[in-house]
C-alpha cells in the first residue's frame, strides 16, 4: 500500500507542478509586495532630498530660535504679513508658511509642492520651543529644563509560569503582524488548494478516469495519496517563500520597505513562529480532507465552486472572530472558539500575538486541531470510497446528509 500511496503523491505532485496554474498560484500574492516595492523605489529616486521652504509670518524672534537651534529641516525665510506669504506659496516660491496669533500657531502648506511638512515634528519643536519660553519666565534653568523633559524610565516585562522575559508593544507589535500575515497565508493556501484537490476529484470523477484508477489502487491510497500530493505541494510553495525571501532579504538589504520588514521579523518572538507554522501544516491537511470528502459528491466542474465555498466560510470565521472579540478578549465564547478545530487556526495565533493566551492555551489548540485531522481524514475514508464511483444527481448537501445517516 505504501508503495501505490507514493505512486499516487508522486504522480499528483509532479503533474500539478509543471503546470502555469500552479506557479500563477505560487507569484500571484507575491505581486502585491513587488509592487510596492517598486513603487517605495521609484519614489525614493523622484522624491527631492532638499528641505522644504517655509516662511514665518512677522515674527523674527521665532526666525532666530529656529535657525539657531536648527530644529526644523527646512530653509526659513521671513515675511511681512499673511498676504504676502499667500502670494508666495501660489508662486511656488514657498512650501508653506508658519504664523502666531494669540499664542496659537497655524501652517499653511501648498498643496503644489513635492516637499512636504511632517504635522508632529512641527508640533514638537513648537512645544519644545513655547517650554523653553514658559522655564524662562518661570526663572528655570536650563538644567532644570532637561530633568523636566526627561521621559520616565519604563521597561516592560511579561511574567508566566516559566519566570519573566522582556515584552513590551514591538514584541506583542511584531507577533500581531505575524499572526495577520498567518491568517491571510492560511487563507490563501486554502483557496488555492482546496480548489485544486476539488478540481482534481472531479475531473477524474467527469471523465470517468477515476473508475480505471480505482481497478489499480483502492479508493482509500488515492484518498491519501492525493491529500499527500497537494500537501508537498503546499510545503513547496511555502518553501519557495521563505527561499525568496531570504534572498530578498540579502538582495535588497539597503531598501527601507526591506528594513522596516526586516526589523519586525527581528521583534517576533521565536516561539511564537514556530507554533505558527505547526499551526499552518496541521490545518491545511484537515481542510484539504475535508475538501476531498466534499468533492467527492461532485459529478462535474460546474459544482466545484458549490463544494469549496463552505471550506472557504469555514477559513474565514476564525479570522473574523478574532477581529469582532478583540475588545472582550476573555469573554467565554472568545476562549471557547480559540481551541475549535478549524476555527482555531486563524483565532489562537491573533490571542497568542497579543498575550490573551498562553503558550500551553496555543499548544492545547494545536494538539486538538491534530486530532480533528486524524478523525476527519478517518471519517473521510468510507465516504469517499462510497461516492468517486457515484454520479447521484442529488444536490451536494443532500447527498452528505444521506452519507452521514447511511454511515
């Protein structure tokens, strides 16, 4: 049996990944990213490095602490009145400019120009430069000055069973970003793939291939075989990602859109990436079964969509879940659907990022995931064996249900 099982992986791996549709499967979420890297590129090279003009409105005192402290990237100029800078701006001799009223600011900026103000820079030297104002009446120093702008000295730590370690906001931050990008991943995977196994049961079911199949092997090696076929694909497809990005990563280490990636990988906890991608290869198996099973009620290409839809829902709810409960994070239903099978792919790595749940909470969902697998896949058997041969006009639904009483 091991030897026909290998056969019938072999044969499904090697047909599907010599073909255009499968590496259209592989590239198409990658032209996202792509693009926005050439974009982050051509922007970089046409965006001018020159500091934006600004002018300031009748207040040369404000001129001079701004020049002498060189506080702001910009070439300051001063002028007269507001009409005058207005002028200025339409002339396009001016990015913008800066006037004080009533110890209020206001920056005006041209909607023109290429150069642009940053609102909390602007806004911080403003009220570093009112402090100093407000210490000088006050009679402070400027030492005194410094301790009173001196931020507190905060380090966040996380405490579990196993003693504390080092936390804060760029590790849960970076987890977070992580378990999206899972979410999304195994979302991806379960689109393509489970269309694929679909496709693949009934194309052979419509052409009648699958009962010559069947005189050679058992209903129960292409069952497993064709789930084993489509998983070395996933395990691929996966490993061409990280292959690519790894060689991204090396290629094009100097581009800012890399770095800013490459800094939240640096913040990912370890452990947390590992249980991820467990977490990836124990559920796209049980959803593939579960597509194989499904499929195996179709009689012809124009049901497929029919029978993947409802896997494709399934994929979706633990994702939406995790977005709906995220302000009652310890509400019981929220912990009850973060260890569902199925659902608690997409669910438990959302709580996990963010520190709702533990490390054993993930671990026990991942555990009960990897016996959903088992049971499905086992559950599966009989049902595919009994219906690759039939060509019921039933409606898929109905032809389930009656599986499941006749079982």
């Amino acid at each position: 049996m091991f030897k026909q099982l290998k056969l019938v992986a072999g044969q499904v791996y090697r047909s599907k990944i010599k073909t255009p549709s499968f590496w259209v499967t592989v590239l198409s979420p990658l032209l996202f990213p792509v693009v926005i890297l050439i974009l982050s590129f051509i922007i970089g090279k046409t965006t001018s490095d020159s500091p934006a003009n600004l002018a300031i409105v009748d207040n040369p005192v404000l001129v001079q602490t701004l020049k002498s402290g060189k506080l702001l990237d910009a070439k300051l100029s001063e002028v007269a009145d507001v009409e005058t800078a207005k002028k200025k701006i339409i002339d396009g001799k001016i990015d913008g400019y800066l006037v004080k009223s009533d110890d209020k600011y206001t920056l005006v900026t041209s909607t023109d120009g290429t150069t642009k103000f940053n609102e909390t820079t602007v806004k911080t030297v403003l009220s570093q430069i009112d402090l100093a104002e407000k210490a000088a009446q006050l009679n402070l120093s400027a030492e005194d000055l410094v301790i009173l702008q001196t931020p507190a000295d905060l380090t966040m730590k996380t405490l579990s069973a196993k003693g504390e370690s080092s936390g804060g906001d760029s590790k849960n931050w970076a987890n977070y970003m992580i378990s999206v990008i899972v979410s999304v991943f195994i979302f991806i995977l379960l689109m393509a793939y489970t269309q694929m196994v679909a496709q693949e049961i009934s194309n052979e079911k419509s052409s009648r291939i699958m009962e010559t199949l069947l005189a050679a092997t058992s209903a129960k090696v292409q069952y497993y075989g064709k789930i084993l076929g489509v998983t070395l694909l996933v395990l691929t497809h996966i490993l061409f990602y990280i292959v690519l990005g790894l060689v991204a990563s090396l290629v094009l280490k100097g581009n800012e859109t890399v770095k800013s990636v490459l800094k939240m990988v640096n913040g990912v906890d370890l452990n947390f990436l590992v249980f991820a991608i467990l977490m990836i290869l124990v559920s796209i198996p049980a959803y593939l079964f579960l597509t194989a099973i499904i499929a195996s009620l179709v009689n012809d290409q124009s049901q497929v969509q029919q029978a993947v839809s409802p896997i494709v829902y399934l994929s979706m709810i633990g994702y939406m879940s995790s977005v709906i409960t995220s302000s009652i994070p310890n509400n019981i239903i929220a912990r009850v659907l973060s260890y569902l099978p199925f659902i608690s792919s997409t669910f438990m790595p959302s709580r996990l990022a963010t520190e709702v749940s533990s490390y054993s909470d993930a671990y026990i969902a991942l555990a009960l995931q990897a016996v959903a697998l088992v049971l499905v896949a086992k559950f599966g058997e009989n049902i595919y064996a009994k219906n690759v041969l039939s060509y019921s006009d039933e409606k898929i639904f109905k032809q389930f249900i009656r599986n499941l009483r006749n079982k």
